[in-house]
C-alpha cells in the first residue's frame, strides 16, 4: 500500500487594502510558491477584493474561490464554512499548500478565521500559517497624510456598528476612533460627532489605496453621504499636547 502524502499546509495571507504593491514580499512568494491559490468569491460574478489585489500576481497557480457569503444567519455561514473548509483539506491531504488571501490583515476581522477554525475542528492534525498584511486603518492614514496615533494616545477599532451607544462609550476611551464599513450608520453617527464637536477632525476614507480612493476631510459640510461599502471613518479628539 502505497504511503499517505505529507500534509500540504494552509497560509492565510494579508494581501493588503488594495493596492497590489502593498502585499509584502513573504506574502507575494507564499502566492507565488503555493500551487493553490484560494480567495473569498466576489458577488454576483465579479472578482472579489481580494482577489483584485493578487491578479497581478497569479500565473500558473489553481485558483480556487470559496464562498463566504454575506448573512447573519448562523446555520447558513457554518455550513459555507464546513464546505470551505472540506474544500480545502481534499488539497491539503494530498500534500499540496494552499495559500489563502485575505483583505487587509489576516488577524483583523477576516474570513480566514473562521476557515481556519472550521478546518482544525474537523481535521486537529491541519498545518495552519498566517502571514500578516497591511490593514484599511493604517492604509487610510497614509492616505490622509497624517499618523493614526501619537505619545500616548489610545486607538480603538470598531466593525460595523450595532449600536450606537457602542461609539459613545468607545469615545469616552480612546483618543481615535475607527469605525469600518460605516455607510449603514453614516448620518447617525454624524449627529453623534456634531454633539461632541468632532466633526472638524473627523475623515472619511472610501477604498484607501486604490485607484478608486476618495477623501473627505472636516464632515461638518456633509451630514449626508451616500458611502460604499468600503468606507471607513477616522475620529481623532483635538489634541491637549
């Protein structure tokens, strides 16, 4: 009998914001050297974000798009998970490496995690690698030209936002606030800047990196916005220095 092949190994890679030129080198040769190459699948037959950034860099590699898709219910995304993640082991037992590319940072909110996850409570023997990458945050500040933080000040990143009590209470903590894909929430939360008089040193961010990057400074002129789905938001409180 002829012996089982060596497990191939699961790279979850940050690729990054959006441009292709900020995935970093260890990233770019995992995609380069795995020869299968996984992403979220985009919507409605386009290519998802992901897989926009590592187009450039995909040549003879398997492609494999994996459906993640977009619900709350609970049953529905474990049971797209579960497949994802059988997907994924028929490659990994026949020794092959998969590299996964995630948007942005693979330990910041990202799908990787819960594949991850699945493919070790189904399969505890998996090899599993994270590669990390530049998040959306530190991407929109470079993209403001200025630093996300300084000294002493304390940062706090929010997802989607809930409630909005949840920014309130965050803004009663830290000195920059970030909240992602904030379009759902824009005209609320704006109300909530303009009674804490952070307006002026708010900014708007949409798809930061990209060819498609938009800017917008100082929100008092725009309590309404129709925004993307990428689009984050920066709080910063004036500065006591």
């Amino acid at each position: 009998m002829a012996e089982s092949p060596h497990l191939g190994t699961l790279y979850g890679v940050g690729v990054g914001p959006g441009d292709p030129e900020l995935l970093s080198i260890k990233g770019l040769r995992c995609i380069e050297s795995c020869p299968i190459v996984a992403y979220p699948a985009g919507i409605n037959g386009n290519p998802g974000i992901a897989e926009q950034i590592i187009a450039p860099w995909l040549t003879s590699q398997q492609q494999l798009p994996l459906i993640f898709p977009y619900v709350q219910d609970e049953i529905s995304l474990q049971e797209a998970w579960k497949k994802s993640a059988l997907t994924v082991w028929d490659y990994l037992s026949q020794g092959q490496n998969v590299a996964f590319a995630c948007e942005g940072d693979v330990g910041v909110y990202s799908s990787f995690n819960y594949l991850a996850e699945t493919l070790l409570s189904l399969h505890p023997q998996a090899d599993i690698h994270r590669i990390p990458g530049i998040s959306s945050p530190m991407a929109a500040a470079a993209a403001l030209k200025m630093p996300l933080t300084l000294q002493r000040d304390r940062l706090a990143i929010l997802p989607t936002l809930q409630r909005l009590e949840d920014l309130t209470a965050t803004l009663a903590l830290a000195d920059v606030v970030v909240l992602l894909k904030v379009s759902r929430v824009y005209e609320d939360v704006w109300k909530i800047l303009k009674q804490e008089n952070l307006l002026p040193t708010s900014c708007i961010v949409i798809r930061a990196s990209t060819c498609d990057q938009k800017i917008y400074r100082n929100l008092e002129q725009y309590p309404t916005l129709q925004l993307p789905y990428f689009s984050l938001l920066i709080i910063k409180k004036p500065s006591n220095r």
